[in-house]
C-alpha cells in the first residue's frame, strides 16, 4: 500500500458577514462558517475513498480544498510527496496539476454547452500541451469508446445527450490530462438509479483498467457499497469516523455513522449472515 494523497489537518472558514459598514452600524459580530473543521486522511493508491455525510456537512468544500479550487483557512494537500494546496499560496506545477481532476454532481454546470463533445474533451489535452492537434482528435475518440461513448459523437453539443452521457462526456474530459487521482463529488446524484449504477460500473471499470485513485463523495453510504476501499464520515465539518468499507458497514462506531447506515436501504450485514435476505 503506498499513500498517493494525504490531508493534514485542512479546515475552511468562510466570511459571511455583512459589510463593514452595515456591521459597525448595527453592531453585529463577524459571521463565520467553519465549513471544514480540521480533516486529516490519507488515500492509498488504486483506492476508493468515500466520503459521505449529510448535506451541508462540507464535503464539497473539502474537495474543493484538495483540488486546489479554493485555498484551505488552515492545513495543506500533499499528493505524491508534492503540495497540492496550501493557506499560503503556492504555484502548484502544471505537472502534478495535471494529475489530478474533478468530477462534479452536474454536467450540465461544467460542460460549456456551446462548445463540441470533442472540444470539451480536447480542452485539457491542449491546455498542458499533452499532445498535438492531429493526435488529440485520434485521443478523443479514444477516450470516448473509452467511456462508453462513440467517436462521432465528438460533433454533437451537450444538449443532445441524456444525463448520464453527459457525466460520462465530463469522465472522458477528466481522463483527457491522463490523471491518477479524479474527486468525484456526487457524481451520480442527479441520475435515475439504473442509470447511476452504469456510471458507478464504469467508475470502477476504468480505475481498474487504469489504476486510478478516487475521492469518492456522496450522501448515500449505498451508493459506495460496492465501491469503496475505505470510508470517511463527516459531520458539521468534521471527519467523525474513517475506517475500512467491511469493518465500518460490519460495525460502525460512530453513532451518526450507524443512523446513516440504518438510513440507507440496503441489507444490513446482520441481516444477510442470519439469512434473512
Ligand atoms: N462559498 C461559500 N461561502 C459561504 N459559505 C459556504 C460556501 N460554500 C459552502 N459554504 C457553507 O459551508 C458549509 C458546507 O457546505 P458544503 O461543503 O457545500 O457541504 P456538502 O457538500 O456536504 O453539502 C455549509 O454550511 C455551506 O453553507
Ligand atoms: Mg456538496
């Protein structure tokens, strides 16, 4: 086991107060969210890391955090020995940029609806220079048989395709800078049940093939059932239980952890030893 990404004790505070005009004449304190309360984990090469936990928990923030998106108030993002992000900003080399990608809940916010299929996913390819014109149209068409997808379908825009075609166009746009590490944040949350379980199929399917390491985010411990390596629970900000998917689905120690599990509609192990499926 090699440890591929490692948070250190990364926490978030947003400022939501009112102006400071508005503040001093009416008096009011400073209003601040800790929307990510001092997390530390670490994520093995090749795994799946599930983070789950109700909404508004700060899992979003946090994998905003680890990506780079938004700089952590506290704490730092190493992967692969390099910092990923930190309080103090520093430049993050294209290089290990590259490596790593995010996945959002919905495509239809992080496609560019007036650009091409194949645009959208020839976009990174360009931007780190990974290869030229001729042989990125050859690597889009690749990446999308790779996702299920046609290669002519590089000519048609987003509109055109159903929900789970979309997420696997904005897969094939987050495999395009060839990544180790991909953040997935509810990647199918917005999809019909069967549907999602295609796009978890091929999540699965592609880390094997490929070797990739996931951050897996959602608010469904049955969605990452099948999936997850290890699970990290978050509450209010804070990580309150991460353990191994078998020990914490066999015995969960945290409180909130067994009200999600009881929550989600799955069989429990109980159940299922005892025979009464
Ligand atoms: N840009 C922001 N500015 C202010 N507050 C924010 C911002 N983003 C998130 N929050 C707050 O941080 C908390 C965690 O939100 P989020 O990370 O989106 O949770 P989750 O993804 O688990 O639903 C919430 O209280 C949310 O309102
Ligand atoms: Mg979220």
């Amino acid at each position: 086991m090699t440890e591929l990404v490692r948070v250190d004790n990364v926490s978030k505070v947003f400022d939501i107060s009112p102006p400071l005009w508005h503040r001093v004449l009416t008096r009011q304190p400073k209003r601040l969210v800790q929307a990510v309360d001092n997390v530390s984990m670490s994520i093995e090469a090749g795994q799946t890391y599930a983070l789950v936990g109700e909404s508004g928990s700060g899992k979003s923030t946090l994998a905003r955090t680890i990506v780079g998106l938004t700089p952590p108030t506290s704490g730092s993002v190493w992967f692969d020995g390099a910092l990923l992000a930190g309080a103090t900003h520093k430049a993050v080399a294209p290089s290990v940029r590259r490596q790593v990608q995010m996945i959002f809940q919905s495509p239809y916010a992080s496609l560019n609806p007036r650009w091409r299929v194949g645009d959208i996913v020839a976009e990174p390819i360009r931007a780190f220079g990974l290869s030229d014109r001729r042989q990125a149209s050859r690597r889009v068409d690749e990446l999308l048989e790779q996702v299920g997808l046609a290669s002519s379908d590089a000519a048609r825009f987003p509109h055109e395709f159903s929900g789970g075609q979309r997420q696997r166009i904005s897969i094939a746009r987050a495999l395009a800078s060839e990544p180790r590490f991909i953040v997935c944040d509810e990647p199918t949350s917005a999809l019909d049940v069967s549907v999602q379980a295609q796009v978890l199929n091929l999540l699965k399917q592609l880390q094997r093939d490929l070797g990739l390491t996931y951050l897996f985010i959602t608010h469904d411990l049955a969605v990452v059932r099948t999936m997850a390596h290890q699970i990290g629970v978050m509450k209010q900000g804070a990580l309150v239980e991460a353990q191994s998917a078998d020990a914490l689905f066999a015995s969960p120690q945290h409180a909130y952890t067994q009200m999600l599990l009881d929550s989600a509609p799955i069989v429990s192990p109980k159940a299922s030893r005892s025979g009464q499926l």
